[in-house]
C-alpha cells in the first residue's frame, strides 16, 4: 500500500475477498482496505502488467476526492481571473487530468521527484504546495511561489521534490534525466518521475534522454500524459504511432487509464519499483483536458463540444471517486458536496487573499539573477593575500 | 619565461616571450609583482599524467618555489582532479571523456580514477546530455559538462539560455545551477567553417550565465577551479589551439576571480583589449610596437560575461585610447559589446573613437590562406594602434 505524507494508512492484513469484484466495506473504519478494480486493465510493453486490482482504503479516497475537488476548483478559478485579466500570459489548465496528479502522488513519497512542462498548477498543489502561493504567482505578486518571476508556467518546491514548471516542449525530460543521474549518483533509493504530453512525445531529446537512461540503469520514469491533442493537432495527426507507451522500444512501456486515480496509483507504485531495480519506464496516461490548450484556445475548433461533454459524463475521475465513495458508504452525498463547497470557498479566500497581497519591489527585478554570498574565497598560490571574495 | 606555443606556424618566432612571475597575483592596480622570474630556471621535467600538485604548506616565501611546468591541457585537468578530490559532487560528463581520455586529452586518467559514473561517456546527444547535467545540478551536483567542440553545444542552446541561464531566476531562487560548461572553440587550423565557431558572441546575451575564457596555462587551471566552485552556471572558453601551450605553474594552490581581467603588459599609450589566443597575436604586435617606440597596455580581459569593467576603466582612464583585438565575429560579437560598454561608461576618457578589430563576418574558410586573412593578425594591430596614437 502507499504511503503519503499527509497521511498515515496502516498495514493492516486483512483478509482479502477475490479481488474480482470490488469488495464492499460495512464499517467506515477508515485504515480498512478496500479493493477495487481499475477500470481497464492495464496494457503493456515487453513487461508484465500489474494487477487490476487496486488496495485504497476510505481515507484516501476522501482525500483524492478533496484533492481533486481543490484542483478543479483552482484550474475553473483561474479561468475566471485569466477573463477578468488578473492573470495575463499563458495559462493552461489541468481540469479533467487531475486523477494522474493525485494518483501519482498516492505511490510515491516527496524525495521522489516530479518534473513536468507548462501544465503544473495542480501537481504543484499535489506537491504540497499552496493555493495562496499559486494564485500570487499567477497573479505576478511577490509572494507568489517563484517570487513572482515565474509565472504560470515557472511553478516551482525543491522541498517537495517538484523541480517545475517548464515553458518549452519536451526540454524538461532530459532534465528530468540529470534529476534521476543524481539520484543514482548519490544512491538514493527514490525515482524521478518526468511528465510531458503526446505532443512532447514526438521531441527528439525525449529518445536522446531516454536512451541514456537505459544506458546507466537510471531510475527515471517518463510520464506520457497523453490527453489526445497537442494544442491543435489531434494526435493521430502528429504521431505516425500514437502508442506511446511503445514508443520507447527497447524500454518497458505501460498504458494506463488517467482519468482513474486508483489505475494511476497503481501504475505509478509499479513502476518505480521497476525504475530502482530495472532503469527506465514509460507510463502513458491516457487522460483529457477539458479546457483548451491554454486561455487563449476555445479548445472547439478542433473537437467537437459532444465529445468533451462526453468524456465528462463517462470518464471524470472526480464523478468515479464520488461512486466509489457512495458505492463504499464511505460519506454520505450531502457530506460530499459539503466538501465541495467548502473548497470552493477556501479557493475564493486565496484568490482574495492573492489579490490583496503586494506587486514585487523594483529592485526584485535584478535580485537571483546570479547566486550570492556564498563566500568562496580566491586566492594566490602564496596565501598572503586573499584576492577577493567571489560574489 | 618563454611560452612555447607548438603549434603556432604563424608566428615569425620560435616562441613568444611574456614576462612573468613565477608566483603572484596581478592586482587589477596594473601593478605587477614579480616572485622568481623563471627565466633562468629551465624545466626539469614535464609532468604529463598531472596528478594534484600537494599543497605546501611550507611558509616559505614564493621566491624560492619554482613550481612545476605543464601544458594548458595538463593545467585544466589539474584543476579538476584537484576539485573532484576536493567535493565528491563534482562530477564530469561529455562526449569519450571517460574511456578515450577526452579528445584534447583534458580528461585523461579521470575515469580510472573516479569510476565510469563520476567520469561519464554520453552518447552522441548535446541537447539531452547538456540538459541532464543541468538537472542534476538542480538537485546539488556539480557537473562539468564538457562539448567536445563548442560549436556542438549550439544544439544545446535551448538547454543552455533557458535552462541553465534563467531558472534560478523563473524558480525565485530555490534552484541553483552549478554547472560548468567547457570546451574549445576558436578558429583552429583548417578545421572548417563548422568547427571553428566562436559562441561566446551567441551566449554572451543570456541572462544568468557567467562566461570565463582562458589563455595561459596559469589561468586555464585557476579558471577551472573558480569555475567549479561558482554557484552560478559558468561557461568556459579554451582554444583548439592553446592546448599545448607550456608554462611552469605553482605548486600551491590558488585560485583565481572570475570576474576580473588579467594585465599582461601596463603600459602608457593605448589599451588593447583581448582574450584567448588573440592575446598572443597582440604580445607579438606588441614586440614590433615597443621597438617602434609606442607603449601599449595590454589586458586579458578573461571575463567575457561581466565585463571586469573595474580594470578596464583604469586603464582607459590612463591611455585615452582603446583598441579591442577578439576572434569573434565584428557583427555582434564579444568586442561589439565591450566597445558598447566602454562607451557608455567611459566616453569622457577617450581621445579617439574605439577600434574594434574582429575576424571577418565570414563562415570560416578551409583554405590556409582563406583562414588566415579572416582572422586578425600581428601586423594589422601594429597598423591600428599606428594609426590611433596620431
């Protein structure tokens, strides 16, 4: 079972029932285990796929309902303020991809690190990050998580592990290459997982990293999360083969249903104990993106609305916590949409909050430029004289 | 001291003399001082699989230590076996520097030492190599990155401006990029127009990166060092054809700012303004211009990225005149942009408008003759400071 931080889930051995059909739990006893089944099974490349069935318990799947229900929240908040033109740039949303961010941060821990492109705002919260400090950046304050400086797309917490937050397409993965380097190098037994899209799958730097990562045996695992169009291009359009957990021929390859959290979960524990004994994984999350390409993209012009509408009604990962919930007795549907308010007015307090907060100090605009202070000293080879201190 | 510079077939002499101490440091006053002027102590023996040179800890003066004489190639990997013993962190990466030693031999002996990890062989991929090692220095190591060529690390350039330049910037702090980025580059002996790029006038405009370029073997090791110990990401420019220069170093050890430029000769009329080899074109310009009775300054800027304006300005204060010599291009070159600084900060100071003398706008020719003339030679600078002392 995974561990998160938030919350601690005990190791109970409970006797499991055929792990067919999911399991009903009478007591809401919130360490119990329930199994359920992912929705499709997983499909695999030159590796044998996990089991379908999933352990979770009523614990975390109130917090993937909360979670997800706060992600969904910020990414239609945002949307608004982008309107009202409080957030100005890029801003690309994440609203329907939010079961790969929390069914990802379900399996791992936060020294595992997570890198992923210019979709961040909800892997950002998933890493424990802020609703405060994501509006105040999105909204260019100084209390924003990069001071302001980043921006939608700069989203940044070394302490959690989530190196960004990154603008240009596909250049995150062979920085997500150099972040497992350094895992193995300091023998650190953690994973990097490095996320991009289908439309980042085509990069060459992509094979060039991943190549490298099969080469040393590091422990990466690149995260294909493949909501079906790049930008405008659909991706049978942009791929001569949309298989993308294929695509990496010579590395295991695993698709997974991304709307469904558990799927994720499940994948996502898979593979990093395949990245620390094996080298190199792709996942391919098979999600979608409700929303355009980012504000500036009305995302109908090349699909039609049925088919978002659609995806909505069958596959919306919160709707599949909700029933999973309720299937459980887990929580009552009123206790639910309580939730749901509740973490519509804590996101509107933020935005109120960032809105208030201060615009950063001129003089912000030359400070970590360079990094400084840190004292090293150069010196003449007789010592008698320190020549200066490099700033 | 002589420097030999083997594979120079330009030069009229055998060698070019520079007169130097043997162990001091240039203050930026222009003062020089000298420790045992070596020129009466020949080199014993050359130290070609350089190990670390033990740090004395004698306090005797420096007049009585003679040091020990090394290639510039030897010098580079000097420093950074001295950093990799020093910080377990550094590591380096590139393309066959690990078994094959390094292709300007700049790695030789490192990875039998450190291990294939510490010492890696990447594959044949700029962008993505250059980009791990930029990752890996997010999370606190310390990579020296090499391009086996620095016209190959423009494959890299996105890695480079975007990357390494701007994300302590973007991230508000949190991440920082200690990275070293090094390579030859330069116009080299008929190597083509493709390996014979000059990127410091394309990296000179990113945000974020210092950019450090070496000439002497005493200042290629110190460079490396201060390099390596930089929190900032830093470029560092060698020359294809500087390897083999040769040039008895200390034995302690030292090391030198990366911010500050170098006086190689003071003087009273006119300050030339160089770096990397077309330093030693200007010390040979500069023999025919003392015997013509002119006096000219001459100063390795070294730091091409912040202009160590500090030196620069005493010396434009004190000659009023200004003649840049560089390798780059004269469109948008390093030189394009020290003129544009001079100006602005000095304008007062200057007798004469600045003259900037740059290789020709032209891709590089195969043809020995070709090459010649598209870079700056001796006797144009002897010409261009004739013609700026009227």
């Amino acid at each position: 079972m995974a561990l998160s931080t938030n919350r601690t889930v005990n190791q109970l051995l409970k006797p499991l029932t055929a792990a067919i059909s999911a399991t009903r739990c009478l007591s809401s006893d919130s360490t119990s285990i329930i199994t359920v089944e992912s929705s499709l099974p997983f499909t695999s490349h030159k590796i044998d796929p996990p089991s379908r069935a999933v352990e979770t318990s009523p614990n975390e799947l109130m917090t993937f309902f909360k979670d997800m229900a706060e992600m969904r929240r910020m990414e239609i908040a945002a949307d608004s303020l982008y309107k009202a033109k409080l957030i100005r740039g890029f801003c690309h949303l994440y609203d329907g991809q939010e079961a790969v961010a929390v069914g990802m941060e379900a399996a791992i821990t936060k020294k595992d690190c997570i890198i992923t492109a210019y979709r961040d705002h909800c892997i950002y919260l998933a890493r424990g990050g802020g609703l405060y400090e994501s509006f105040a950046e999105l909204m260019g304050r100084k209390d924003g998580c990069s001071k302001g400086k980043g921006g939608s797309m700069h989203f940044y917490k070394k302490e959690s592990g989530f190196y960004g937050g990154h603008g240009i397409v596909g250049a995150q993965v062979p920085l997500g290459i150099g972040l497992s380097f350094a895992q193995k190098y300091s023998k650190e037994e953690h994973v990097t997982f490095a996320m991009y899209g289908d439309g980042a799958a085509n990069q060459g730097q992509l094979f060039e990293g991943l190549n490298m990562a099969a080469l040393w045996d590091l422990p990466a695992i690149l995260v294909c999360e493949n909501n079906h169009y790049g930008m405008g291009t659909a991706e049978w359009r942009a791929a001569k083969s949309p298989a993308y957990y294929k695509r990496g021929d010579y590395v295991p390859g695993l698709k997974v249903d991304g709307m469904d959290a558990l799927a994720v979960k499940q994948a996502c524990k898979f593979a990093k104990e395949h990245a620390l004994k094996n080298g190199p994984i792709i996942l391919e999350m098979d999600t979608y993106r409700y929303h355009g390409h980012s504000m500036s993209d009305p995302g109908s012009t090349y699909r039609t609305r049925d088919e978002i509408s659609g995806v909505r009604q069958e596959r919306d990962p919160i709707e599949r916590i909700r029933k999973l919930i309720l299937a459980h007795d887990v929580a009552t549907e009123k206790e639910l949409k309580d939730i749901e308010k509740e973490k519509r007015k804590v996101v509107d307090e933020a935005i109120a909050k960032a809105k208030e907060s201060p615009m950063p100090d001129p003089s912000d605009l030359f400070t970590n430029v360079y990094v400084k202070g840190f004292g090293v000293e150069v010196f003449g080879p007789d010592r008698k004289e320190v020549r200066a201190t490099l700033p | 001291m002589l420097i030999w510079l083997l594979a120079c077939r330009n030069c009229d002499d055998k060698g070019i003399s520079v007169r130097k101490g043997s162990s001091f440091v240039v203050r930026s006053d222009g003062r020089l001082s000298y420790g045992l002027n070596g020129r009466g102590d020949r080199a014993e023996h050359l130290i070609t699989n350089a190990v670390a040179a033990k740090e004395d800890t004698a306090a005797a003066s420096t007049s009585s230590k003679p040091g020990h004489e090394l290639l510039l190639f030897e010098a580079l990997r000097e420093g950074l076996e001295e950093e990799m013993d020093r910080d377990p962190t550094v590591c380096v990466m590139g393309e066959d520097v690990g078994h094959y030693g390094g292709s300007y031999k700049v790695t030789k002996g490192l990875a039998p030492k450190y291990g294939d990890l510490r010492v890696l062989d990447t594959p044949i991929a700029e962008n993505s190599f250059t980009g791990m090692g930029i990752g890996a220095a997010m999370t606190g190591l310390r990579p020296v990155v090499e391009g086996m060529n620095m016209g190959f690390l423009l494959l890299a350039f996105n890695q480079i401006s975007n990357n390494c330049g701007m994300l302590h910037y973007t991230s508000g702090g949190q991440f920082k990029i200690p990275i070293v980025i090094r390579g030859p580059g330069g116009v080299g002996r008929q190597l083509g127009a493709e390996h014979s790029q000059r990127l410091e006038s394309y990296f000179q405009s990113i945000p974020g990166i210092q950019m450090v370029a070496c000439s002497t073997p005493y200042n290629a090791k110190g460079l490396m060092k201060a390099a390596i110990r930089s929190d900032n990401p830093v470029i560092l420019f060698e020359h294809v054809l500087l390897y083999n220069l040769k040039e008895r170093i200390p034995d302690e050890e030292y090391v030198l700012n990366l911010e500050e430029a170098e006086m190689v000769r003071p003087g009273e009329h006119v300050t030339i303004l160089t770096y990397s080899r077309m330093r030693y074109h200007v010390m040979q310009a500069a023999k025919t211009l003392v015997n013509k009775g002119y006096d000219p300054e001459v100063i390795d800027i070294r730091s091409l990225k912040p202009f160590d304006l500090y030196t620069i300005g005493k010396s434009v204060k004190k000659t009023h005149r200004v003649l840049i010599v560089e390798e780059c291009m004269r469109t948008g070159g390093i030189g394009a942009s020290l003129t544009a600084a001079i100006t602005e900060n000095f304008h007062d100071y200057l007798d004469a408008p600045i003259v900037c003398l740059s290789s020709q706008d032209v891709p590089t020719p195969y043809a020995g003759t070709l090459e010649n003339w598209t870079v700056v030679q001796p006797p144009q600078i002897v010409t261009a400071v004739e013609q700026l002392c009227q």
